[in-house]
C-alpha cells in the first residue's frame, strides 16, 4: 500500500563560532580562577556545537545531538551570562525557508534556533518512516506531537522572532501541519486495524480541520514567498482528501443505521470532495523545490491516492442509490441539511519535558561541563537537604512532646502538686468559690421575690375571668329579657331567640375559660417551684448583692462536709481547717523522717523535673534556629563531583553538627525518668505513712463536697432561669389573653346593645299597632251609634223626602285596623357571612315586593337574618310615597355587624366599640339588668361623648326610624296623658316626634297602670328609652357609633329630612305605658 506523502520542516543553517576564549576571559574575571582550568570544559561545549551542525536531518543521533547541547546551553546559562554587556559571542543563523542571516548576542536566539531544529528534525524522521510497519507508524505518530511540542514552545518563550522563520505566524503554520499529520497518522493506523466506520469518520473531520486551519497559514506564508508553493497544494489536497473520507465513512455508518437517504446525500458530498482532491493532487508539481523536503513522487502518488478514494466513492454511491431505489425509498436530504460530522482529536503536542518519556535525559544531556563552578544540581540537593534537617527536627520535637506528656500523665497520676496542699495544712486553700458560682450569685443579685411576678399573675387572670363572667351575664340577661318579653306578647314578640345568636360567644367563653384554668395549673407548679427553692434564690441573691460569693459557698462546704462525714456513732465529723491541726506540727516521734522531711523531699524533685523540662525546652528552640540558618551551597558546589549520586553521605556528615544538641535533648529525657521513679517512690512513702492517711481521706472528702455544692447550686441556677423564662411565657400569655378576652367582651357589649334596641323599636311597634286597633273600634262605635239614631228618627218628612240629601255627610270611614300589625320590613342582605361565629340558619320567609338590594335593607334584629314577619301596616298611597322617599342608602356590614333597626343608621349597630369613660354623659340613658325593684341607671355600658362642635349632629343629617302611616286626624293623647302633636313633634335632640295613638272613644278607654313599680317602663328596661327627658339610643346628642365612616357614606346623595323618632318629651304620653301592667 502507498502512504501518503508527509511535510517537514527544513533546518536552519549557523556559522562556526568560538566558545573558548569567551568562557575563559569570563572565568578570569567574574570568578577569579585559572581559566586554564576550564580549557576541557570550554573544549567540549565547542565541540558540541559543531556537532549539532552536522548531525543528520532524519535520524535520532541528529536529535540528541541537538538536544544535548540545548541541553548544556541550559546549564551553561546558570553560570554565565552570554548577552552584549558579559560574555559576548555573535550567534549567526540563516532562515529556514529565506537563508536570510541573522545574528544576534543573546544565548536565547542560539537556544530558539537549536529548538527549531530540533522540531524540523523530528517533522523529517517521523515523515521519512515507513509507516507500514507497526514501530515505524509510532515512530512517526509520536515525532509528528513531538516536533509540535518544540514548535509550540518557541511559539509560547519567544515573543519576538528575529528572523522570519522563528516568528509566530510561521511557527503556528508548522503546527498545524505537524498536528494534521499525525492525526492522519492515527486514522491509518485505525483504518489498517479495521475500526468501526463511526469512529473513521470522526477521526478524519478532526484531520480535515486541522489541514483547514494549515491551508490559510501556508497561502499566507506562500504569498510572502515563505513557504514553497508546493505545500499549498499538498494541504489543499490533503484537506479535501480528509473532508471526503470523513463523508464517506459517516455515510457507511448511517448505512449500517439503516439511513439511506441520508447515507446517499453524504456520499453525493464525498464524491463532490474527492473530485476536487484530485484536481488540486494533479497541480502539485512533479519536481519540488529542494528546500520544500518533498520528493519527485509526492505529486503522483497522491493523485493515486485520491483517485483510488474517488473510484471508491462512485461505486459506493451508485450501488447504494440503487438499493435505495428499488428497495429502501428513502428521502435523500439536502447537502445543506446534512450534520456536520463529529470530531474526534487523537493528536496532542508533546511539552519539551516528555520528549524523551521513559528515557535517561540525563544520560543523554551528559555530565554538566562546569560544574565546579557553578553546578546545576546545587538547588536541588540544598532542597534535599533542607529535608533532612526538617526531619531531624521532627524526630527531635517528637522525642521533646513525648517526654513532656510522659511528666504530666505520672504528676496527675499523684495528684501532685494540688495534694501536697493537704498535706502541709492548706486545705483551706482548696475552699475557693468557683467562678461559675460566683457568676450565678451575680446573675441573680438584685432579682425581686418571684412573689409580686405570681400576685401580679393572679390579677391578670382574676381580671379576665371577671371579664368573661360579665360577658356571660350580659349574655344571660339579654336572653332572660327577650324571653320573658316572648311570653307575654306571644306571636307579636318577632325578635329571634338569643340561643342561636349567643352560641358562639358561649362556646368561646367556655374555651377560655378552660385554658385559664390550664394556665392556672401551670401556675401553681411554678408557685410550687418558687417556694421550694426561695430560700436557696434568696441566699444567692444576698449574696451576689454583697459580694459574699465566697462566704456562702465555704458555708455550703461546710456543711456539705458535716452531713456526710458522720461516723459510726451518727454524728458529724466537722473538717473546718481552723478546727484541726497541721500534719507538719506532728511527729511522733518513731525514729523516721517527719512528714515535713518527707513533703520537703517531694517538692524538691518537682522543682527538679520543671528544671529539666524549661532545659529542654531551651534546647529545642536553639536546634531549630541553628538548623534555619545552615546553609550548604558552596559545600554541595565545591564537592559536586565527589558527591555525584552519594548526596546522602554529605548530608549525613553535615548534620553531625547538630549532633550536640540531640545529645542534649536525650540526656534530659534519661533525667527526667530517674526524677520521677523517684518522686514516685517518695510520695508513696508519704502517703503510706499512717499519719497522713486519715488527712488524705478528708482532701478526698473535701473534693467530693465541693462536686456536691457545685451540683446542688448549678441545679438552683438552672431552676432560676427556668423561672424567669416561665414568668415572661406567662406574662406574655395573660396579655395576649386579655386582649382577645377584651374584643370578645367588645362583642359581646355590642350585640346585647343591638339587642335592646331592637327590642324598643319591637315594643314601640306594637303598642302602636295597640292603639290603632283601639282607635278602629271606637270608630266603628260611633258609626253604629250614628246609623241607630237615623233609624229612630221619628221625622217622617225627612224619612220619605228621600234621606240621602238632607242626611249630614257620613264619617269618613277609618281603615280597619283588625289585621293592622305591620311586620318589620324584610332585609334584603347577601348570604355571604362575614363572621362564621355570627352564623344563623335563615328564615325561610318571602321577602316583600318593596325589598331593596344588600345595600339598601337593614335588618332590624342587627343579624343576617330577617325576624319573624308581621301584618303589613296600612298606608295611605302618600305615606307610602313619602316612606319609599325617606328610604336611606344601605351598608354591608363588617364581621359581627348588626343592621339598624330600621331603614335609617342605628348607632347601635356593629362593628363600632364603645370607647371606655368613668363618667356617662348626662344625655344618655343605659340599660339596667332586669331587677324585680327600682334600680338608678347603671354604667354597665360606657357612655356616648359629645361631638366636637365642628361636627354636625347626626340627628339632622340621618333618619332613625322609617316613617309610618299616620293616622288621619288623631291628634288626641293616650290613655297615659294627652300631648298635642304640636308639643309631640318636638324632642330635646331637634328631630320630629310623632303623636300618640288615637285614643278609644269615650267609655272604652283602657286603664293602664302608673309608671311605678318594680317594672316602671317594661321588663329588661327596654321601655327606659325616652323616658325622664333622656333620649334613647341613636337619638341623643352624643356621637353616633360609627359616625365618621357614616357621614362619609352619606355625603352623596344629601339625606333626606329625618323621619319621626320614636320617644317624646318628658312629659308627654308614654306610648309604650301598657308594658307597665304586665309582671
């Protein structure tokens, strides 16, 4: 099989230069020494250099030349500055691709130039390999990524390129190409090995690009007259090649994809491809320039290589255009709607460092040349040697912690010193307060007696269980009220039954109820906790004010002490300091060392083994500062030959410096276990004594008190905090309890007053329809009387001269008032409840023609439910007419509002909240609790304030009542004392008071009884409103509940002139009098 022809570099050409009599002036100078000396030195570098002239372009010899003296250059450049202003030797290069000279005195263009060379050699031996054998295609495939390393490096060190062919443009060129060609490498390799075609197609897209990205490079250079242009049309042609391989084995695995189609339209782009490859192969020349490295043959055979791919192309296409044909019927896609094939790279630039991976560089490099004078290897072996000092100063330190830790474990195996305080009669030293006690004494210094925290508690519970049980009684006197009142009037007491109003209140008061009373059990615990450890916090306290921390924890020690050292007979054995003697004043006098000899002795050797400890110490810290500041360059540069791969035997014999000090160090670690095998053996000589026993047994009785004290208070401490913590959850309970037991209170108050004056506004209602039934039957008695008395006429002229004309006109006849009670007018209201605790069933009763939408009708019981109905009232088309007229714009109503009363504002309607005042206002009147005997107005309720006088009254601007029917010509009083309607249509707020009922007619008036008693004006005090000159609610001269949201909502359109109240004047005719007979 033919391979493809491969590119490589040409070499760069230098003249012959001297490096002897540079070096040696520069030795003689700059180091002082002999540079006759060096001459071998200066010798073999010359010589290196001019074998690197001639070292051969194809072959590996060539290339380790170079690189061994790059190499040296390397070393050489650690040692002597080659530059203008030191040594200064001309290096003469000529171009690779120009032969235009270039010389220079840096040492960096010499190494570029060497680099380049070394690439171009390694470009020329990988294209020179016969790639059909396995270890020569490695050979080229690893040179190929080699000789691009090399061009990369000078590409990334060398910024500014002398000459042409070391400069950047060039250099990326050469890259490309010594890239794409080892990547073409690859692909035959795996061609020849039979890979899959997926993987083929891949590897020969990443081939293409790279020829691709070569191509604009080369024409560059080409047009600069660089480049030969033979190379333009060797990378056009490869980049085509490796576009049409890439199609064409995608096309084979779209083939073994079962697409056709698709395989077909990649195919069609191969052909397209390598028909363009072969047109670009038959332009490159059949005679190349020499210095383009390409032979006689590279036109030839790569015509034949690409019109052999191209043959393959067609039969391909064609064989498969006619399976897809006659069998398969696919699409065959459009060129431009083809994917792009994948890449695969699979070649990489090997760094400088790897050229030589797995190989002995420094067998190759070669001893350093001038290493006595400044050898390369000094660094590294001054590194390796600061490792050994680093080592040994570990191992020292080690050795130094292990010893510290061994005196400490066997001191407090002993208990030494702290015992020795017992034994010399310092036990009272061991009595000091702790800080942590003294810390808890402080925190509780100035803390109040838990007492006033509880009492305060007990009144902020007993104030809301008052307020909850004054909410229920309210609640259980309203609903005995309105009970009472339903028997009396039977089916004419409409007002709905308190039970389905007041549940949920009931249901909420019960509720906390209940949790006062859970929180009044934890209460009582922490009351219980307080008093059991009161005497304890009080102690603490004192304490912690007077600062006598220490005076109370040595007391607590005490007696601590005295309640468990009892001795047989069960008495306590007192260990007070002041009360016992001192060990040091007894001596028995048995021939032996005293105790005092043998507690002397002891704390001889303690001083002893702190001694060696601060001396080892000391020493360690002179063995490291000494080792910092060692420093061995000049030995490792005088002795580099000597020591050529026996560095370890200098280091050995240069860390024997510090061997005086490790010595040191070991001697104290010797002296330190004698000191304590004999400290050891005299305090347990100590401690056996029988006269230090018993005072032994006490220290230990003394620690085992003090653990017990620190427990016992820490717990105290712990019971305090827990306390405080109680108190204020408690605290913050009882507040937030009595706010939601205000609100409901606020509820409460408000229904119950709505309550009442629906019911006023029922009771006024019917004892009008009272009257008007009493005024009808007179009327009917009159005319009866008046039709009697023509039939007993005995005026036989006015009998038969036809009576019709000479009869007096007839009484107009009354409307009948048999069926007259009037129900309340029906509320239209939506069904949507804004409070579900004001949830009533409704009434399923028909709503009246005239109803109004949600925000025109007010019911009168304050819910969302309508009363029971009544008879429609009578009215006159003109009463009618003015009713509809006085009719007021509606409001929905917040959560728990009740409606007014009637078509007009109620003030007593919800959500308004009664501000609270000590005094009531004179002109309001309160509801009294039922009572069988004449009470004076309570303030359950707090008062109405006056409107400032910037506001206007309400009575003039918002009607309370609807207007009702009239009587026609009643103008006399009731049976309770006549008025006028004169003086019944003025009231002490300025607003129209209508006029009594018609009385019956003479001898049918109803005696009532006088406005005294036990119920002077109607059970529940419903009947109180109007009376004794006051004004009933709504109708005072105090604000109005709600006022300002109120007279916002009726600025448009104006009200309408007030309709008649439903009280009137102190003295006037009460109309709901009858009330007063009934018990």
């Amino acid at each position: 099989m033919v391979q493809a022809p491969m590119i490589s570099s040409p070499l760069k050409q230098t003249n012959e230069i001297d490096w002897v009599l540079p070096l040696k002036s520069y030795i003689r100078t700059a180091y002082g020494d002999d540079p006759e000396r060096y001459n071998e030195e200066c010798a073999t570098l010359n010589r290196l250099r001019q074998d690197m002239r001639g070292a051969g372009k194809d072959s590996a010899s060539g290339r380790d030349l170079l690189y061994r003296y790059y190499g040296q250059l390397e070393l050489l450049d650690l040692r002597f500055p080659v530059d203008e202003n030191h040594i200064k030797i001309s290096f003469t290069w000529f171009d690779a691709f120009t032969a235009k000279s270039t010389s220079q005195f840096s040492l960096a263009f010499e190494k570029a130039s060497i680099i380049f060379n070394i690439s171009a050699v390694l470009s020329c031996h990988a294209a020179n390999q016969n790639r059909s054998e396995e270890s020569g295609l490695k050979t080229a495939y690893h040179s190929f990524q080699a000789s691009a390393g090399m061009f990369t490096y000078i590409n990334e060190n060398f910024l500014h390129a002398p000459s042409v062919d070391l400069s950047r443009e060039t250099v990326k060129t050469l890259i490309s190409i010594t890239l794409a060609q080892a990547q073409e490498v690859f692909l035959e390799k795996q061609v020849a090995d039979g890979k899959k075609a997926g993987l083929l197609a891949k590897l020969a897209a990443q081939a293409h690009v790279l020829y691709s990205q070569a191509i604009e490079g080369c024409q560059e250079n080409v047009g600069k007259g660089i480049f030969d242009r033979s190379w333009v049309f060797v990378v056009q042609t490869k980049a085509a090649h490796m576009a049409s391989l890439s199609e064409y084995y995608q096309a084979l695995a779209d083939g073994d994809s079962n697409s056709y189609g698709t395989a077909v339209a990649r195919l069609q782009l191969a052909e397209k491809s390598s028909k363009s490859a072969c047109s670009l192969a038959k332009s490159v020349p059949s005679t190349p320039s020499p210095d383009s490295n390409l032979g006689s043959e590279t036109g030839p055979i790569l015509v034949q290589i690409t019109k052999r791919h191209f043959e393959n192309v067609q039969e391909k296409l064609s064989a498969l255009i006619k399976d897809n044909d006659f069998i398969y019927h696919q699409t065959v896609p459009a060129e431009a709607s083809l994917s792009a094939v994948s890449k695969l790279p699979a070649a990489k630039a090997i760094p400088v460092s790897e050229l030589y991976q797995g190989q002995d560089i420094q067998k190759i490099i070669g001893p350093d040349i001038f290493q006595r004078l400044v050898p390369m290897s000094v660094t590294e072996q001054a590194s390796m040697y600061d490792e050994e000092k680093a080592k040994l100063i570990r191992s020292e330190a080690e050795k130094v912690e292990t010893a510290n830790g061994e005196m400490e474990a066997s001191l407090d195996y002993l208990k030494l010193p702290q015992s020795l305080n017992v034994l010399k009669g310092g036990r009272d030293q061991e009595i000091t307060v702790e800080d942590e006690f003294r810390r808890w004494c402080e925190d509780l210094a100035g803390h109040e007696s838990f007492s006033r925290a509880f009492e305060q508690l007990q009144k902020e519970k007993s104030a809301i269980l008052s307020s909850l049980s004054h909410d229920s009684k309210q609640l259980d006197m309203e609903e005995s009220v309105c009970e009472k009142m339903r028997s009396k009037y039977g089916a004419d007491w409409t007002q709905q039954p308190s039970s389905r109003l007041t549940s949920i209140f009931r249901s909420d008061i019960r509720n906390y109820r209940d949790t006062i009373d859970e929180a009044g059990h934890t209460d009582s615990q922490l009351w219980a906790t307080a008093r059991q450890y009161e005497n304890d916090f009080e102690e603490m306290r004192s304490a912690g004010e007077a600062d006598e921390a220490d005076i109370l924890f040595q007391r607590a020690l005490i007696k601590a002490g005295s309640g468990k050292g009892k001795n047989k007979s069960g008495k306590g054995s007192s260990y007070s300091p002041t009360a016992e003697g001192n060990l040091l004043d007894d001596d028995y006098g048995e021939g032996g060392p005293t105790v005092a000899d043998q507690i002397a002795r002891v704390e001889e050797l303690l001083k002893k083994l702190n001694l060696v400890k601060r001396e080892r110490a000391q020493v360690l810290k002179d063995l490291k500062e000494k080792a910092m500041t060692d420093d061995i360059s000049n030995v490792l540069i005088l002795n580099k030959k000597s020591i050529l791969n026996h560095e370890n035997q200098l280091f050995q014999a240069e860390l024997e410096k510090f061997r005086s000090h490790q010595n040191r160090l070991l001697s104290t670690v010797h002296k330190q276990q004698s000191l304590l095998k004999e400290l050891a053996k005299t305090y347990g000589d100590l401690l056996q004594d029988k006269r230090v026993r018993s005072d032994q047994q006490k220290y230990e009785a003394i620690t085992r008190s003090r653990t017990s004290v620190m427990t016992r208070y820490r717990k105290v401490f712990q019971v305090f905090e827990d306390l405080r913590e109680g108190l204020q959850r408690a605290g913050r309970f009882y507040s937030e309890m009595k706010e939601t037991v205000d609100s409901i209170g606020k509820n409460v108050e408000g229904f119950v007053n709505n309550r009442r004056a629906e019911g006023a506004q029922l009771l006024s209602q019917i004892e009008q329809n009272k009257a008007s039934s009493a005024s009808t039957q007179a009327s009917a008695e009159r005319e009866r009387l008046q039709q009697l008395m023509e039939r007993m006429s005995m005026d036989p002229s006015t009998a038969s001269s036809g009576g019709s004309e000479s009869r007096p006109p007839p009484v107009p006849s009354q409307p009948s008032y048999q069926n007259s009670r009037s129900p309340p007018v029906s509320p239209q209201h939506s069904t949507a409840n804004p409070d579900p605790r004001f949830t009533i069933p409704p009434q399923k009763t028909p709503r009246s023609a005239e109803s109004q939408p949600y925000h025109q009708s007010h019911p009168p019981n304050g819910y969302q439910y309508p009363p029971q109905q009544q008879a429609p009232l009578i009215q006159s088309p003109h009463q009618q007419q003015q009713q509809q007229q006085y009719q007021q714009p509606q409001h929905a109503f917040s959560q728990g509002a009740a409606a007014p009363l009637s078509e007009g504002y109620h003030p007593m309607a919800y959500p308004y909240q009664t501000p609270i005042s000590t005094q009531p206002a004179p002109t309001h009147q309160f509801f009294p609790p039922i009572s069988t005997t004449p009470q004076p107005n309570p303030s359950f309720y707090p008062p109405h304030q006056s409107p400032p006088p910037s506001q206007p009254s309400f009575q003039a601007a918002q009607p309370q009542y609807q207007q009702h029917g009239r009587f026609p010509g009643s103008s006399a009083g009731s049976g309770g004392g006549g008025g006028s309607s004169s003086a019944g249509a003025a009231t002490a707020g300025g607003a129209y008071v209508p006029p009594p009922p018609p009385g019956p007619p003479p001898g049918s008036m109803t005696s009532y009884p006088p406005a005294q008693g036990p119920m002077p004006s109607g059970p529940g005090g419903y009947a109180q409103i109007g009376r004794q000159g006051q004004q009933g609610p709504g109708m005072g001269s105090g604000p109005i509940p709600g006022q300002g949201k109120y007279q916002q909502q009726q600025q448009q359109p104006p009200p309408p002139p007030p309709p008649p109240p439903l009280q009137q004047n102190q003295g006037q005719g009460d109309p709901w009098a009858g009330l007063n007979a009934w018990r």
